[in-house]
C-alpha cells in the first residue's frame, strides 16, 4: 500500500520548532523567516488536522500529542543526516568528529554517555581533546567546541544543550556521622574548593542567608574534578553541578542534603565553526547533545 506522508518541509519546521521549543530560534537554524516556520506550522497542523502548539502570547507550547509525535520523528531526521553522511563512502570508511572539551565536563558528563553515541553512528571516530581555552583563544580547529554560556563568538555557531545549578553534595557516609539538617551546620564540616571558582561557596551561602560561617576546615584543588573525587571520598562538602553530579547521586556516591538554594551557573553550549555548520555529521553530534541534555537528571 502506497505510504502516505506528510509535507517533508513542514515536517521538518515542526521538528526544528518542537525542538528548539521557539519558532525564532527554528527559523535561525533551517536559515528562514519565522513566518515561514509558522506557515509551515500551519500546513502540518492542516494536513494533520489537529493542533501541535498551543500558543501564548510570544511563546508556544507543544500539545501533548505533538510532544508524542516529536519523539518519535526526531530520531528519523537524525538517521536521514547519517544516511545522507553516508552516501557513497564505503562502509570500512570512518569519520573522525574532533570535540574540545574541559577535563571535568568531558570526565563526568561526556565520557559516560559516549558509548551510545558511537553505538548509534559506528562509522564516526569521535576525537575528544579536553582545555579549558575560551573559544576565540583556540588556535586549532575542532567541529566542535563544549564550552559554557551561552555567548557569542564572530565565527561560530552556537546551541546550549544542557543547563546547570549547584547544590552542596557529600558522600553519604559523611552525611551519616555529621548530619546536616540546615545550611548552618556547614560549620561542622570540611568545605572543598577549587581554584578556578572561587565565589561559589560564598555566592551560595549568601543566597541561603548564612552570614559569617567558619567551617572546621577547607580543602583547595586546581581542578574541579579533583573537587568532585575529594567529595565521593568523603573529604569534605563540594558545591556540586547538578548535571555533572546526576549520575553520581542516581548511583548513591553522593547525595545532595538541601533541596535548595539552587545557586544558577552558565549553561553547556556547543560552538560549532561556521564553516563545519552544514556539515551533517556535526550537526548529528549536536543534535545528540540536546537530546542528551534534555532528558539528563536534573540532581533532586
């Protein structure tokens, strides 16, 4: 039986506007007018004969039926960017992905998620190389570039695809033989530092309003990773990146003991130079981060 198939470009406006959860920020990225996105929109919405977003004022908002559809059709545009890929080069062939990245996102986040990836797409190498450079100090160049943000680079693309908060974490064995029941009672406990982010610790004591706190002691490290690891030994209390901590908390190495203040912090964003921007297997990274990012615990 012959298939019936909807308008491709409509489709894919969908896929870019449900996904971006923004008509601009759709537009931006398939190189269009908003109007054209939502007239496109509109077309689905027509040949469907159901609505996809509900709309408020500026935003939009996907009906629960459109969330459903999404997921299912987005996998199917990231297979079409791989076939395309693909396309006459032999399958003993690799694509190296080259990916810059700081030594604490790549060790905690990337590196346990990266397996699927290459599961997923078996003909991509992916190259990982970890700095903490800003983006416009990097003399080499990568398909990609993990940095936070979001900002704007004169050269580079760019899409945030996992957002941050820190909470104080500690391993539960600590927690057990010096209970924390209040902000206050950091006093009891060993404070971890590290020296690239001096103002977190003060920055969330003044959110939680506790003045003048002197803890029984500090431990400082030059790299957060070493932070995090000092945490998990039981050392002492890490303000911890939600993101970065999630599978350390779903796993029991370390708990959260406030719900909150949450102390925000800048997003993970992928800078991506313009000229690899139409390149499809970076895109088919990219668009792997913002799923990944998504659906990544949020640390509660």
């Amino acid at each position: 039986m012959k298939q019936k198939l909807p308008p491709l470009n409509a489709l894919r406006a969908f896929e870019a506007a449900g996904r971006l959860g923004s008509f601009k920020e759709a537009a931006a990225q398939l190189h269009v007018t908003n109007g054209a996105i939502s007239q496109q929109v509109r077309l689905l919405e027509a040949w469907l004969g159901a609505p996809l977003f509900e709309r408020h004022n500026r935003r939009v908002v996907l009906t629960a039926d459109a969330r459903a559809y999404l997921a299912q059709i987005g996998p199917l545009f990231e297979q079409l960017a791989q076939a395309t890929a693909n396309y006459g080069v032999p399958a003993t062939v690799s694509r190296t992905l080259s990916v810059n990245a700081s030594a604490t996102f790549t060790l905690r986040w990337l590196v346990p998620r990266l397996e699927k990836f290459r599961s997923e797409h078996t003909n991509i190498d992916v190259r990982v190389e970890t700095s903490n450079e800003p983006v416009e100090s990097i003399k080499e160049t990568y398909d990609v570039i993990i940095r936070g943000g979001p900002d704007t680079f004169y050269g580079y693309w760019m899409r945030p695809f996992l957002s941050e908060e820190r909470l104080p974490v500690c391993s539960p064995a600590l927690l057990a033989r010096l209970p924390l029941r209040e902000p206050q009672d950091l006093q009891q406990h060993t404070l971890l530092h590290t020296t690239s982010l001096p103002r977190v610790w003060p920055d969330w004591l003044a959110k939680a309003q506790v003045h003048d706190l002197s803890p029984v002691g500090t431990l400082t490290f030059d790299h957060f990773y070493l932070t995090l690891q000092a945490a998990i030994d039981g050392m002492g209390i890490a303000m911890g990146p939600t993101s970065l901590v999630s599978d350390d908390l779903a796993a029991g190495r370390l708990i959260a003991p406030f719900s909150g203040p949450r102390l925000p912090s800048r997003s993970y964003c992928a800078y991506v130079p313009d000229e690899r921007s139409a390149d499809d297997v970076v895109m088919l990274f990219c668009a792997w981060l913002e799923r990944e990012g998504k659906c990544a615990p949020s640390g509660d």
